[in-house]
C-alpha cells in the first residue's frame, strides 16, 4: 500500500473507450442526473470521466481539489475447475491481485453522490427507467456502447461482453501520474488502473466544518506504469478480453 497527498499526484478517471461521441459520463445539475455526455460539450456539464480518445482528452479529466491518494494490491486464491475426473475444485494461491485506488477530495459538489447513487438519465441508461432512477454509474459504459452512442451499464454483463467499435470498454481507467515540481514540462511515472468499478463512497465532516468524500475503485486486470512519462503519454491500450 502506499499513500499521496493530494499535492504529490495529479489523477485523472477516464472511461475505457476512445471514442469522443456520447462516451463521456458526467452530471446535468440542473436535473439531477447521470448521463453520457460528447466530448465537444463536457464542460458545459459537471464532467465525471471523459473518454481516453487521447491525451488531451485525458488530461481534461483530472481531479480538482484532491486531498489524498491511496494504492493497494492484495492477492486472492482463485478456484478453478472442477475438471474431468475430479469432483472438487482447485485452488491456485494467489492466483488473482486486486488494485483498489481510493480518491479523497474536498467536497464542493454533488457529483460523487451521483454517480455513486444515481439517478441516472433513462435514454441513457442500459436498463429500465426504474432501475435508471435508482442506480448510478459505478459500471461505466454499458453493452450498448457497441454503437458510437454510448449507455450507462448496469454491471450484469461479463466485462468482455461489454465493447465499443474497437474493443473492450468495461469500467472506468484511472491514471496516477507522480508530479516532479511544478514545471508542467516535466512529468513523473504514470500508474494506470484500468477496468475499475466504482465499490466504495463515503463523506466525512472534519472538526473544523471541512468536508471531504472519498471514492473507491477496484480492478482485478492487471495494471500498467509508464516508466517514460516525461513525453506525457498516457495508457490509452484497451483491454483485452484474456485479461478478465
């Protein structure tokens, strides 16, 4: 596990899709809804997670106001079987590690409480108008994001299934770049989690009055660092589907 201070690390969440059309999830305040949203008019609306179309779409998607940053791998033995001639399971040890990256931020809005509760948009959402009203968007983009109209998913779907135009879009990708000083031409090691569901959100009140909220996403595909970053280049690499 290790810990940033929000000083220490710029974050950004991302979609798992490189297409700019309906595949962006932010939060209309006006009506008090999740929905997708086209890169061309994120920031007429609170914007959640863009789409990875490219770094300067990437980098639009960063985390304002960001307190703290923590990573944690854990190992979990996976069952496997049974096969042919056998009638119990087999167990591999460590045969699976988990990421959970965990966000804290000054709580200015409510955009974290929708996307975690919802409601989400009906029109933009894979499942009914009733589950649309009681359901965020922990899941990312849904199986209808095959089109370039993407939907919210509602997490019923193998994550392979789950694909856009050009691959696997299931979850969100959260990228941790380490800042070196603050001259914006130099760039730290970038972590990237790809393939995240939202598991976690919860607000706390500080003694002082100052609220914060802290948001958890966990992946179980393996993660990725670019050891390079000083060209700023970020993992824009869908998954494949061996992955899950």
């Amino acid at each position: 596990m290790v810990y940033y201070l929000g000083r220490d690390v710029d974050v950004y969440i991302t979609t798992e899709t490189a297409l700019a059309t309906d595949c962006a999830i932010g939060v209309d305040l006006s009506v008090g809804s999740v929905y997708c949203i086209d890169e061309a008019v994120a920031t007429s609306a609170t914007l959640f997670a863009n789409s990875m179309a490219g770094t300067g779409s990437v980098v639009f998607s960063r985390v304002s106001d960001l307190t703290g940053c923590d990573l944690s791998t854990t190992a979990s033995d996976e069952d496997i079987g049974p096969f042919f001639g056998h009638i119990t399971t087999q167990k591999i040890a460590s045969g699976r590690k988990e990421t959970t990256v965990s966000l804290t931020r000054k709580k200015k809005d409510v955009l974290w409480d929708l996307i975690y509760n919802g409601p989400c948009l009906a029109a933009d959402f894979e499942g009914s108008s009733d589950e649309a009203a009681r359901m965020g968007a922990r899941f990312g983009l849904g199986s209808g994001s095959a089109s370039t109209v993407g939907v919210i998913g509602m997490g019923t779907s193998f994550p392979s299934d789950i694909t856009d135009t050009a691959g696997i879009c299931y979850g969100y990708r959260v990228h941790v770049r380490l800042r070196e000083g603050d001259d914006g031409s130099v760039r730290g090691q970038i972590f990237t989690v790809p393939n995240c569901v939202i598991t976690g959100h919860s607000v706390s009140v500080n003694p002082d009055g100052t609220s914060e909220e802290t948001m958890e996403f966990t992946s179980s595909v393996m993660t990725t660092q670019n050891v390079s970053a000083s060209s700023g280049k970020f993992d824009v690499t869908q998954t494949a589907a061996g992955q899950f």
